[in-house]
C-alpha cells in the first residue's frame, strides 16, 4: 500500500498490528484505537451515502454460514465480510 501514497501522504494502521508496518521515510505512519465518536461514524455514514467513500465488499455469508465467515478470516482476503439475514432472528429469553 505505501508505493501508492504520494510524498508527505499518511497512512493509519490499527493499533495492535505487529509487527508495524514498515514505510519509505517520505510518508507518516499514525496508529488509532478505535474509540467510537458518533461525531466521526455520522459524518463517515454521510460519505459513503454520497458515494465519497467507497467500502469494498469481498464477500456476503448467509448467516447460518458463519462458519465460512471465521474461515475466511483466517486466509487473505480484501474488504469486508458481511452477513445476509433471511428472516427475523427470534432471541431466546433468558432465565
């Protein structure tokens, strides 16, 4: 990903990625917790509606397919893992 970043571009990572990402010295490389601020989630929901942003799906699961899902984790891929819900989940009351 770095040889696409221009000169005095930036990449944020994930905290907790080791070991961390190696870049050329002409780019900034910054960690981030991911501390939610509904501020920051409403205005990134507002580019992805205007098609500013544009999230890569890789693939969709059907929920009883979960499974598939963790499996998928484990090996490369690129997007997000999403999940497609038929039907009403009914919860169980606990006890």
């Amino acid at each position: 990903m770095a040889q696409c970043i221009r000169t005095g571009g930036r990449i944020a990572y994930p905290n907790g990625i080791y070991p961390i990402p190696s870049v050329r010295t002409d780019i900034s490389l910054t960690g981030y917790n991911g501390e939610p601020e509904p501020e920051i989630i409403k205005r990134l929901n507002n580019w992805v509606s205007s098609g500013r942003i544009k999230v890569h799906i890789d693939k969709v699961f059907l929920l009883e397919d979960a499974y598939k899902a963790h499996i998928a984790l484990s090996n490369h891929y690129v997007g997000k893992l999403c999940f497609k819900i038929m039907a009403p989940v009914k919860l169980m009351k606990c006890k």
